[in-house]
C-alpha cells in the first residue's frame, strides 16, 4: 500500500461539481493499494498515519500527532500512486491492485481508520473522478509505502 499523506487546514472533494465531502484541519490522505497488498499492509498504514508527529505543540515543533489534535482526516483512492515510468513516457498501472481487490480494501481501511481513531473520518468515492482542493499547511507531504518501511 502507499499513500501520500498531507497535512492541511482544509481540504474537499467535488464530484460532477458538487462538494461531496470536506474536512477542516487535519490530514489529506491519498491511498492506493497494490496488486499484492493485504490488509496487514493497510493495518500498518493506520498506524503511521495516526501516530506520525507533524502538528505542531505549544513550542512550535513538529511534535503532535492527528489524535493528538482531534483533527480530521480525509481519505482519497488514487490507483496512480502505483503508477511505473520505467518503459516509455505513458505511465503503466499494471502493479495497481484491480477493484476487485482494492475495493474491499480501501472500505477496510476507512472502517479501521475511524474504529481505532475515532476521529472524523471523511472519503471521497472509490473509481469515481473527483476534483480534490487543499490547503496544504506547512506545506507538509510525506509519501509512504508499505512495501518500503523507510
């Protein structure tokens, strides 16, 4: 599973041009899974993302996580992010995990997002073409992958 993770003040998804969903500040969350990721893979992701220090404490340093905060988190499908550039200039998403795999993934991840957090958990919709407007605060973008534990 990978994921690019963006700390924001605000963030909403539009579908066919209405707002489908929106959070204010807290955490962007663009996931996609791979064609060999299990759920494991996105049981680690969770705790990552809940438990990354990136807000800021009292001193002004990078030391708070999103539940520290109470914030809000907003989770985006995004097949692309196993996108391969090795051949040629069009992208290939051959290692992307098919709907049938990634469907009931990403639905898992939400669930077990919101279960173990508690927090307010908003998503776009899964396959659907959205439109995603941010304000990225710091700017803050970490990229992860559950393949490459870096």
């Amino acid at each position: 599973m990978r994921a690019i993770i963006q700390r924001v003040s605000e963030a909403s998804v539009f579908i066919a041009n209405k707002k489908h969903s929106s959070i204010d500040q807290g955490l962007l969350v663009f996931a996609g899974w791979g064609h060999d990721d299990i759920t494991k893979d996105s049981d680690w992701m969770i705790r990552k993302i809940l438990n990354m220090r990136i807000f800021k404490d009292h001193e002004d340093v990078m030391n708070r996580s999103i539940i520290e905060i109470q914030g809000q988190i907003l989770v985006v499908s995004q097949f692309t992010l196993h996108a391969s550039i090795k051949k040629g200039n069009r992208p290939s998403y051959i290692r992307s995990a098919n709907t049938e795999t990634a469907k009931p993934l990403y639905d898992d991840f939400l669930e077990k997002l919101w279960r173990i957090s508690n927090l307010p958990i908003k998503s776009g919709v899964f396959g659907a073409d959205m439109e995603i407007k941010l304000i990225n605060d710091g700017p803050i973008t970490i990229n992860i992958d559950s393949k490459n534990k870096e």
